[in-house]
C-alpha cells in the first residue's frame, strides 16, 4: 500500500523493504513512478533487516529440521531468493540481483541489535533516532 501510495501521488514518501518496489516493478511491467533511497552516514534510515533460521531444541523432527535449514543455505534456495525475491544471498558464490545496490554501499547504521531485545528500549532508541 505505501509504494501504491507513493507511485499514485498520494504520498511522497514511505518506509518499505526494498524488494518490495522491485517485485511491483516486475507486476507491472516495470514503469513505476519510484525509487528505492538509500540514506547515507549511517542514517537509521538504512537499517539492513535480518532473517534467522534454526533449529529448537525441543524440535521433534531435528533430522527434517537440519536438512531444510542446509536447504534453505544451498545454492539453489539463496539463487532463487537474489534472482525471484531479490533479497541478498547468504552464501559466497552466488551473486546478487544486478538490481540491487551492494550491500558493502549500503551505510547502516552503527546499532547492537542485541539492545533491541525489549520493547520499551526498542520504542525509546526509535523516537530517539527519528524512526518513529
């Protein structure tokens, strides 16, 4: 909604992943009034998301678990994730979407995700950086 919103006029601007315009560029043939900002110094405005993948250790099913996580790690899933989703392979040796800024251009900013882990901190450190 926020990219149909910027590409219509309604908005000017809007937070989003920036996958999110290349697959509306794809649905739509390519022509799409926007473009994806990449702030510069370290600005929050660039802040890079992680994903994680793991194993519990309750897990019933560890040999099923295992053998998709390598999955997910293997040149075939992280191909399909740079080329179909363009996000960022994991993995050395598979190159990123020729759409994609590389990810040693990006400055993000310099955060320890490990103080982000309770709620009112995180709140507090994203009014104190402008985010929300």
């Amino acid at each position: 909604a926020i990219l149909e919103g910027v590409a219509s006029g309604e908005i000017e601007v809007g937070f989003v992943n920036h996958y999110y315009l290349f697959q509306l560029q794809e649905e739509s043939g390519g022509d799409v009034p926007a473009a994806n900002y990449y702030f510069q110094n370290g600005d929050p405005g660039s802040l890079v998301n992680v994903a994680g993948i793991g194993i519990l250790n309750t897990a019933d099913n560890t040999p099923e678990a295992q053998e998709f996580l390598e999955f997910m790690l293997s040149e075939e899933a992280q191909t399909y994730f740079a080329d179909e989703t363009f996000e960022y392979p994991l993995i050395e040796g598979v190159p990123i979407n020729e759409e994609l800024v590389p990810l040693s251009e990006i400055e993000t900013p310099n955060a320890d995700l490990g103080n982000l882990d309770d709620l009112q901190g995180t709140l507090d450190l994203l009014r104190e950086t402008f985010v929300l």
